[in-house]
C-alpha cells in the first residue's frame, strides 16, 4: 500500500508523460486509486520537555509519563474524525536537542504536515520556533509545506511556581503564528485534554487542503 501522499505519485510520473502520455495516465490513475488518502503524515517538532511525546500519547491513548523520556525518535498512530470521514495520522516524534537534525530530516521529508510546538511556560522554546524550528524545516524541503503552531502545557500557566517573565500569552502565540505563516495556532493541555484532538484535526484539515491544492495544480498541467 502506498501511503504517501498523492503529489509524490504525480510527480514520480509526471516525467514520463510527454514520452507516453496515454499509457503514463492510465498508470497514473491506477495508482492513484491505490494511494489511501486517510492517512495523514506528520511530524512533531519542537524543544525538548515542551511536552510534545505526551502530547502524542495522550491523542493515541496511551498512559502518560511520570517522568521526562528523552525521545530519539518514534513512530505513532491515532484517529481522528474530520467532516464525518475517519483519519489515521501517522506521527514521526523526533528527538527535541538541536544537534540531531539529521535524524529529523528524514521526517520532515516523509510528511505532509509539520506540527511545531512550544511550551506556554518555556519562553526560549517559544523564542526557538522563530529563530530554529522554522529555519530548520524549511531548510530540508524543497517545497513549502503547511505549519500547525502548538502552545503546549497550558495548565501550567497558572501554577504559583511559574515566572511570569517565562509564560508565553496566547497573543503571543496568535502573532508568532501570522509571523512564520502557520495555517492555524492551538494552545493545548495534555493532562487536562484540552486541545489535542483539534492539534490533529488541524494537521489533517491542512493535510487535505494541500492535496487538494497539488492535485489541481497537476491537473492543469496535463490539461485534464
């Protein structure tokens, strides 16, 4: 089963269709038909301890951590519903230390959708999506892919023990999104629930756009 998305198939074919057009469509649509465009891939970035893995967990219904893991790399699946239509997400969650970006390129090349997150009580990790994440994406890609910004740990904004001068506000988190281009801003609580489902929904609603986008772009290419 091919599980890409339907532009990676168009564009495998598409230098073969001056040569053999008829036949290059025929195989095209046979592909196509092939290709389940309910699976959504995307990855997970951020700093490390924003809450990204546990974010995760809790939209694919595992038990949540006592304790901060380091990941290195893992993969994830869940489902979510949008416009009445059962989607599986595929979720690369790499490791957050900047030094391992050549592990992360293979996900930022394998997906569909990048999800960026930062913790609301952690202003250098908010501060590291401008000045890191964005850059590093962007660089490993060729073509411009759709960003999801996340605000993650907002139970903890409220907590006694928090410097006000590290909390993140949510209109800081709307402005950093117009700012890098993101398709959507969430802010979310993993422990709460609050939030984490929409992340997905999101990713999927962009993912779908973006498909849609391609695919008519192709389209008038072969003038079909």
């Amino acid at each position: 089963m091919i599980t890409r998305n339907n532009t990676c198939v168009y564009l495998l074919y598409y230098s073969l269709y001056y040569s053999e057009p008829n036949r290059t469509l025929c195989v095209i649509e046979m592909v196509v038909k092939t290709v389940d465009k309910r699976i959504v891939q995307c990855a997970i970035v951020g700093d490390g301890m924003v809450g990204k893995s546990t974010m995760v967990l809790s939209f694919t219904g595992q038990n949540l951590p006592n304790e901060y893991v380091a990941t290195v790399f893992e993969n994830y699946a869940g489902r979510v519903s949008v416009e009445s239509q059962q989607y599986t997400v595929s979720i690369f969650d790499s490791a957050g230390q900047h030094d391992y970006e050549g592990l992360r390129a293979y996900t930022y090349k394998d997906s569909e959708v990048y999800v960026v997150c930062y913790s609301v009580v952690d202003r250098e990790s908010f501060q590291n999506v401008r000045e890191f994440w964005v850059p590093e994406a962007k660089s490993f890609t060729k073509r411009r892919k759709p960003i999801i910004l996340v605000g993650t740990q907002t139970d903890l904004r409220n907590k006694i023990h928090c410097e006000m001068d590290s909390v993140v506000t949510t209109e800081e988190g709307n402005e950093l999104s117009k700012e890098i281009g993101a398709e959507s801003f969430v802010e979310c609580s993993s422990f709460l629930c609050n939030g984490v489902t929409e992340v997905f929904q999101n990713a999927v609603l962009t993912a779908l756009k973006y498909r849609k986008k391609k695919t008519n772009i192709f389209h008038k290419i072969l003038g079909r």
